[in-house]
C-alpha cells in the first residue's frame, strides 16, 4: 500500500479541537490500528480519517502492558514494569478527568498531569531500551508515545492560550 498524506487531522479534546499533519500508510501503528472516525471534507476532495484522542491513550495503554508482558523475570524488569505501567496507563485516565473539567484552569491542569506520566513513559521507555528488556517491541511504543506528548503540549498552550 502505497503512503497517502493527509494534511489535516482532528483530535478532540473536551470542546476543543486539535488540527495536525499526519502521514498515514494503511498499516499498523504498534500492532494497533488507529481509530478512524468520521471522515471530514477537504479542499482536495479526500476524506481525512478522524481520531478520538481517548482511544489512542488507551490504545497505548493496552501497548505499554502487552510490552511488560514480554520483560524477562528478574528483580529489575519486576521494578520497571510496575513503574512503566503505572505511568503509560494513568494518561487516558487522566485525559478522561479533563474532559469533565470544572473550567478552563482546571482542564489545562488535568492536561498537564497527562503530559507529565507521558513524559516519565518516555524516560522509562528509553530505560528499557538501554537495558535491552525487550528491543523487538520498544521503538512503535517510544514513537507513540512521542506523538502522544506533542498532541498534549500542543493541546496544553492553545488551551492556556485562551485563558
């Protein structure tokens, strides 16, 4: 299948909508296929696939506990496990909160605290690389979840911007 771009895609956070590029293959990202919602109209006439932001947290959720999963039975890959699946599993919780957010502050903070367990999943997921706990299966789960926080960061300064 031939690469398709498409210059737009929607991400929906709360009342709020995200507008990034993205190149799109067809194929799987991580074993996961990405939700496609509701295709939206262009200038080009192509339909450019939607993408609920709830869905893909959780979709990297389900990712970093099936990379846990195939970590090797010894006292540090226990310790990490526990440690990567407490943060790659807390953001689509926390994303969650911030959609009932009581206002503006409280949603860009419950925003941040998404951002900063993505974070701390980035910082254990380049752990785990240098410690070779599981090398077949590491770089889909450090790309998602690179995207993952500049959909945040983004998501966080517009949000505050409007504050």
């Amino acid at each position: 299948m031939s690469n398709v771009e498409y210059p737009i895609s929607k991400f929906v956070i709360g009342y709020w909508t995200l507008d990034i590029c993205t190149a799109l293959t067809g194929t799987t990202v991580a074993g996961f296929w990405l939700p496609r919602r509701w295709p939206l109209p262009q200038n080009s006439g192509m339909p450019v696939p939607r993408y609920d932001l709830e869905d893909r947290l959780i979709n990297f959720a389900v990712q970093i506990c099936l990379l846990t999963d195939r970590f090797p039975s010894t006292p540090i890959a226990r310790h990490v496990s526990t440690q990567i699946t407490r943060s790659g599993t807390s953001p689509f919780a926390n994303y969650g909160e911030a959609q009932a957010a009581e206002s503006r502050q409280d949603f860009v903070h419950k925003l941040k605290v998404c951002l900063k367990e993505l974070r701390e999943t980035q910082a254990w997921l380049k752990f785990v690389e240098r410690m070779n706990l599981c090398p077949e299966h590491i770089e889909a789960a450090r790309s998602e979840c690179g995207e993952l926080v500049a959909i945040i960061v983004v998501s966080v300064r517009t949000a505050a911007g409007k504050m």
